[in-house]
C-alpha cells in the first residue's frame, strides 16, 4: 500500500494519541495527576434511593437495559453491570432486597455473577438468592410486561433502568412512577433520553452512563482512562477549529493531512 499524506498522518496520530492515553493512565494509577469528576447527581442519588426502599421494607430493581453483551450497544450493557456492582454493594449494606430482571439470556449470567460477588465482597454472600436476578424472556414486550409485574406485586420503592433501552422505556419508567418508586434511568440512546426526563426523578445523560462505573469506584485507572479520552476529545476540537481558521484563509495544509 502506497503512504500517502493521510496514511502517515493517521499512524502518527494512533501512537501519539496511545502515548498519552497510557501516560495519563499510569500517571493516575500513581498518584502523579489528580482526576476529578463533576458531580453527577443521577449516581448520587442511588444510594437515597436505596435507602428510602429499605426505609419502607421495599425492594430496589435494577434492569442493565435490554441490549445484548454484543454490537453497538454493548458497552451500554457493560457500564450498567459496572453500576450494579455498586448498586449490589450498597443493597448489601442497607440489607435492602434487590431485584435484578434480565432481557437476554447471554447477559443473564454476567449480573448473576455480578451480583454474587457484589454480596462476597460486602460480606453478605447469604443475601443473594436464586431469585435475586431474574430472566424475563427475550421478547422485548414480554420483557416490559414480566417488569410491570413485579412492580404491581412487590411495589418497589426505587427503580433504577441504567443501559440500552428503546420503545419499552417510557413504560417501565411510567410503570415504577405509578408505584411510587424514586427512579434513576440513563442511557445513551439520544432518541429515549426525553421519555427519561419525563418520567424519572434523575437521569444520565449519554457518556455520564460510561462514567458511572468510576464515577462509582473512584478507581484510579477508570478515572485515568476517561480522563486520557477528554483530552483527545479536545485535540480535536482544536485540531477542527484551526482547521476550519486556516481553511478560511486560504491555507489547506491541514485538510491534505487528512486525505488518503
């Protein structure tokens, strides 16, 4: 393959880019740069939720959306597994029941697994029960409905929907209102973020989602990662703006780099 201008400028640009993705990390990871993240009060208000379900002998229900562990939307389903590993830790601190209901089946055992040593590390494992996590059916409206079920029944008192959701957003998020559950929802399906708002009590907003894990954790290395990435997100909103500053006066050296 002939290098033209392009090819050249885009492997530069990967090595560059993972130098510093890795130096921001292992700085982090000793101590050497500090990372702090905004206050996001959708993750905040999970542990208000909780505790107001164990306050009312209710139980917290959490669903990790209803994406599958492959495709586009997979890293939604990952984050939400990484917030119910907090979500866990703290249903094992308050002794609240939780209820975890699972869409597909290839997820099913990741948050059972989840799940199980959420309570090993609170040092609850005689907590987690069979029930705990709960496969629905793979249908999407079968789902929903199964979901519908358990809020009429047990009444949950917090009801928190964090992953990949389409048409069935609007009704689990109207279904926990009608129970009274205090509600924290967030994906990154643009398009569900209104129903949300609408619905909810608090919601995270897109990459706030991707955030919750170290949000959550405060692990040094998550915390570096994420910062490594806004850092390559600003380079190239600069790289853009004195793009488009050259471009306008004539000057395209910047834009050839880009050809390939």
């Amino acid at each position: 393959m002939e290098l033209v201008p392009g090819n050249i400028f885009g492997v530069w640009a990967m090595v560059v880019v993972s130098i510093c993705v890795l130096l921001v990390v292992y700085l982090t990871k000793e101590g050497k740069f500090l990372v702090k993240l905004r206050r996001i009060a959708g993750l905040e208000a999970i542990e208000e939720a909780i505790g107001r379900a164990t306050e009312m002998g209710k139980p917290v229900h959490f669903s990790p959306g209803i994406a599958d562990v492959t495709g586009d939307t997979a890293p939604q389903t990952f984050a939400a597994l990484e917030v119910l590993t907090y979500v866990t830790t703290l249903s094992a601190k308050y002794n609240a029941e939780l209820i975890v209901t699972i869409r597909m089946p290839n997820v099913f055992p990741l948050a059972q697994e989840v799940v199980r040593q959420g309570y090993l590390a609170a040092g609850k494992p005689d907590l987690f029960q069979e029930e705990t996590v709960r496969f629905l059916s793979s249908e999407q409206f079968a789902y929903i409905a199964g979901v519908l079920g358990i809020f009429t029944r047990q009444r949950v008192a917090a009801n928190l929907m964090i992953g990949a959701f389409w048409a069935e957003s609007l009704l689990m998020a109207e279904g926990g209102s009608q129970v009274g559950a205090i509600q924290v929802a967030g994906t990154a399906n643009m398009h569900q973020i209104p129903f949300f708002v609408a619905a909810c009590d608090y919601t995270l907003i897109g990459e706030e989602i991707y955030a919750g894990g170290a949000y959550l954790s405060q692990d040094k290395v998550r915390l570096g990662s994420i910062a490594s990435q806004d850092y390559v997100k600003f380079a190239l909103m600069a790289s853009i703006l004195v793009g488009a500053v050259m471009m306008t006066a004539g000057n395209d050296w910047l834009r050839v780099l880009f050809v390939k």
